[in-house]
DNA sequence: CGCGTTTACGTCGTTCGTAACGATA
DNA sequence: TATCGTTACGAACGACGTAAACGCG
C-alpha cells in the first residue's frame, strides 16, 4: 500500500470512475493508474471496483470502507505538508472557499482583495452554492472553509465561527404603498404583499416563512432567484416586494426604498465553518481575520482543536463591521 | 512523502530516538532508516528532530504534530489491512490485551483458550498494568483493547462495552472473630481491622476509600499489593484482612473464609475498551462476544461507529456469567 | 470507429543492503 | 573502545511513460 495508491484510488471515485480522467487530474498517465489499483487490489486481496467489462462499473462495498480510510490518511497527509508549508512560510497556495452566493457577491470581496494584496501567490476559488452543497463540499475536502448564514444554531457541521450577524430589508419601489404607512411595518403588511426573495425561503424551515406562520400568517412569493441581483431586478420590474439580506443594498440602489426588517424578521448569523483538527495555512487564518476582525487568531486555532463549544467575543452586526474594517484599515 | 518514511519515523519515535533499535523493530538495516528520514526532512523543509551532534536529542515541536499526523495515517493503514484481512478470512494474526492483573488471571483465561482453541494461529499478547497504564496502551496503539473495572461511570476514553458485574469479597482466615459475629458485617467491624487489598485501594479516588468516608470512618490499609495471589498469602499469614475482588476466590482457597461484601462496598463493572472508529479484526470480535456473551456481534460494531453512548443489554454478573459461559458452550 | 482499459516493453529513478568511515561518550 | 549515525557504492527492484492491442458502445 503506498499513499499514491490511495491517491489514485480516490482520484478514481472523484473523477466517477473513469480512470483517464482521473490520470490527468493528478498529472499521471492513464496507464499507471490502471497498474497501481490492480497493485493495489492484489496486495489487499479483493476488488475495489466491480467491473464490467473493463470499465468500472461501481464501488465494492468493501471499496467504499477503504475510501474513507484513504481520504483520512489524504487528508492527513495534506495537514502535514501544510505544517511544513507554514513553518517555511510559503507565502503561495490556494484558497478554496465555498459560500452562497450572496456572501461571494457582498461580504467576502474586500477581505478577499485585502488577502490578494498581502498574498498575491495565492490563487482564491470561490464555489457558489446552496446550503447543503457549501457544507458538503466542505466535508467532501474540496473547500478549505465555508462561509454560510442561518438564522439559529449554527451549522451541526466542523467547527463554526461566527463572523457577523445581519438583517434583512424590504426592497420595494419609490412610492410603493408600504413606503407611505402611518404606523410601523408589520407581517400582516406583507403577508398581502407578492413577495420575491431567495430561493432558501420556499423550504419549509426556512425561518421567513416560520415567521408568517408564528403570526398565522403564510407569505405569498411569487418568485425565488438565488441571487439577489435578480431580485432587485425583478422589484424594479414591479413584480413584488423583494425580502433580501441587507449586505446586498448597494449605493446604487438608490432608485430603490428599502424598509427596515429587523422587528420582523429573526437576525441571521454568517458563520465561518471549518473540518475539525486539520491544519490551516497561515493566510487561511489571516483571511478569517480580515473577513471576520474581531476573531483573534489564536481564537480560530484554539477552535480546532477543542473538541467543547467555545465562547467567542462578541459578535458585530453587519453595520458595525464595516466601520470596524476601515477603521482597522485606516 | 511515503507510508514507509512516516512508518519509520514513529518507529525512531517509539524507540526512543534510538535509530538502530527502531531499525530491528521494523525489519530494515539502521542506513535505510537514516537516509528516509534525511529525505523527509528534506522534503518537508525542516527538522523532525533536534540533533545534538550526530544523535538524535529529542522531538521538534513541529515534529510532534508530524508525529500525531502520522500515528493516524498508519493507524488507517492498518485498519485498511484489517478489512483485507477480515475479507479473506485470514486466520492468524494478533491480539493484544492490555488489562489488570485480577482480569488477566482470573476472569480472561477461558475466553483465551476459547479463542486459541478456534484459531489456533492467533497470537495473543497479554500487558498487564495498572489502570493508567493500560488505557495509555490502548490509545498509544499497542493493545487492540482493554479491559479494566471500574465502580461507577465507564472509563471516559474510547468506546467502552460493559462485560460484567462483580462485587468483592471480604477474605479471612478461619476462626477469625468477624467470622462468628452475630450480626451482619458492617463497614465498622472492618475499619477495626488492618486491610490488605489492592495498590489502587490508595488512590484518594477508589471506591473503598470512599465508603468508608461516606461513615465517616477511615480505613487502616496495612498493605498493598497488584496481585490478588499475594493478597491471600498475606491474609493466610495473619497479617490482615483481606478486601478483594470475588472472581480471585478460587476452590483451592477453602482454607480461608470469604464474607460477602455486596452490602458494604459498591458493585463494579468491568469494561472492555476499543479505540473509536477501529476496524476490528474477526477473531477480535469473536473473542469480545466470548469474554462478554451478552454482547452480540453487531452490538460491537455499532457502538465502534455510532458517536452516541448506547444502551446495553443487561450486563450479567459474574455468578450469573460463569454459568452462562457453560451453558453456551454445552 | 471513438473511447477507455489493458498489456507489453524499455528506461529511469529509487530503495535497499553491505561495507567502510566518523563521531561521541 | 564500544556504540551509534552517516556516507559510499553496487545490485535489484519498481514505477513511469510510450506504444500497441483489445472490448465495448
């Protein structure tokens, strides 16, 4: 058994079993992969892979047990050239966050350009997703850190680090009825409202609806998008009353109102999540105090390696947090 | 990076920096070892140990974590082979118990034999130590698993799976007074008496200590020893009263008088303890379901993935266990 | 007939063990 | 001087890549 072995059985099952596709993505000939899993196979003395044909078809059940064990080890082995790589202080690397799309489009790009200018070796990916995708290409290894809200506990997943917390806004046009109420906004407003928000608040937990229905109310949206853009888009097109994060209100908004939520609806947190016990490069921990400044560095390390919940400082609000930025800048 | 490289560094490591006993310990000459090291610390870019002029001196920080990385990686190694081999049935291989005197003597004799007389090609090591000791075994690696009695909550390392029940024994020469009182044993009779039990009888922790203390008595321990053997010789030569565990009363004993204790002293139980997340190999579980009948085969397995505590079936006690072994294999 | 896998083969790199050397207590 | 680690060298093994053959859709 050699770490290469694994090393090509994973790329095997990540490149969904088609070994030539697997030999570029770790810069090998098809030939030799082919030849270090039948090593493999041989020395463990039973199939990882159920063939047919010569293709494979699927993964042994047995096959799928080492798997796991082989992307620990990986993984493993990564941590250890990560610790080789801070001591030496390499200043390059990649960085791969995966997020939704709202903070990739509102919250992440200055501590994003910030990290460029002290690194500019590290190559950023940023991968757009919903909830569920973030956190599994967390777990899956492909992302070092996701970055995602919710409005309750935070993420069962890793290690969570609360970064900011936020509101939500109401988006509607000048002179739009709501703009011209007597009396404070409320659910009941709304609730008579056609609504267009993310796609997050057709799910049933979504804590939107959750907040209709502790009132006995049920919201009606008329339409969902994943990108608050399109939202806005469609508020201007008069289509209904858009509910978004208040991150995504841009100073170019200004042909549009926007109403405050924050009695309404219930404040989100955007977490940071990171796998548990695993070594983060050293501009790993400076981007997650940039993005989040009021997490000292020793607080994220810290966080690793306790298995108990911690106690973090206090965490700003979204309208705090920019000011605290440029006055840490300044 | 290669398994070899990292296996050969915790064998520097476990050899107490001593590179040509390490060299033994894996099969392979003394240069081969130096050379793989060089090269990793080449490759990682910096030094896994502190030299002090051509020997190693000790660890670097930076070492350590490499160490604990690569203590993982092999540990999934080998449970990669482990898997091989339960798949292939394979019949021999090893078993290490690391566990206490009392248990090593008196309760795992049976289950062994049982086992050896099933595959006669495993071979089974025994490390007997004090409590300590033995989980320290259990998570360096060494033992595959332990056993060890404790009188209240299950040993906080690993996953523990609850074998039996005991109580002990007061033990007496004949014609010793507390053998002709008329009312019940009490833990007063014994405070007046000089105490011969168990070395973990001293930690201010044991359960003996602390009956006595919830009366408000003291007990006077006049010696201690690790072996229940040596208990009885100095019980039989006058120089006290005996407190031990029941399983260590054997029938060539009828010269001395055991006295019930279930009243005095509170009832222990003895667990076997695994490493979490271990791949176990066939006989080990075979064995585990000898020594612990009521434990089912998949009863073992679950609580090795499953991260919450389980709830057992009714653990025997050892009166009961004893006559349950015989029945099972009548 | 294209795509993907396997087999065959030659070259290269690496590892391993033996043996000699060096340093240290 | 005995013990332990490093260096040197030759032999053998193993991995890799190129090229060709085989199956399958």
């Amino acid at each position: 058994m050699t770490l290469i072995q694994l090393r090509y059985l994973v790329a095997i099952a990540d490149a969904s079993l088609n070994i030539t596709l697997a030999s570029q993505h770790v810069h090998a000939t098809q030939p030799g992969l082919s030849k270090q899993l039948k090593k493999l196979e041989e020395e463990l003395g039973f199939q990882l892979f159920v063939r047919r044909g010569k293709s494979l078809a699927s993964i042994t059940h047995a096959g799928q047990q080492v798997m796991r064990r082989a992307r620990k080890m990986l993984d493993e082995a990564a941590n250890i050239r990560s610790i080789a790589a801070n001591l030496r202080n390499e200043d390059q690397g990649e960085l791969r966050i995966a997020t939704t799309h709202t903070q990739a489009r509102f919250a992440l790009p200055e501590a994003i350009s910030a990290l460029n200018l002290q690194y500019p070796l590290v190559r950023v990916h940023l991968q757009p997703g919903g909830d569920r995708d973030v956190l599994a290409q967390l777990e899956s290894g492909w992302a070092d850190l996701a970055v995602i809200s919710r409005a309750g506990a935070p993420p069962p997943l890793g290690v969570a680090l609360p970064a900011y917390r936020w509101n939500r806004v109401i988006l509607v046009p000048h002179q739009h009825p709501l703009t011209s109420r007597s009396h404070a906004l409320s659910l009941a407003d709304l609730a008579g409202q056609p609504l267009v928000s993310y796609e997050s608040s057709l799910k049933p937990e979504s804590s939107l609806r959750r907040a209709f229905e502790t009132e006995g109310l049920s919201p009606q949206i008329v339409m969902t998008a994943s990108d608050a853009d399109l939202i806005k888009i469609y508020v201007r097109a008069g289509l209904g009353v858009g509910v978004l994060a208040e991150m995504a209100i841009l100073p170019s908004d200004a042909d549009l109102h926007s109403l405050d939520a924050d009695h309404l609806l219930p404040q989100c947190t955007t977490w940071i999540v990171l796998r548990r016990e695993t070594i983060l490069r050293e501009y790993v921990l400076d981007f997650i105090h940039k993005f989040a400044p009021h997490l000292a560095r020793q607080d994220i390390t810290r966080a690793l390696t306790e298995p108990s919940p911690r106690y973090w400082p206090p965490v700003p609000h979204w309208r705090e947090r920019n000011l605290a930025d440029i006055s840490a800048s300044a």
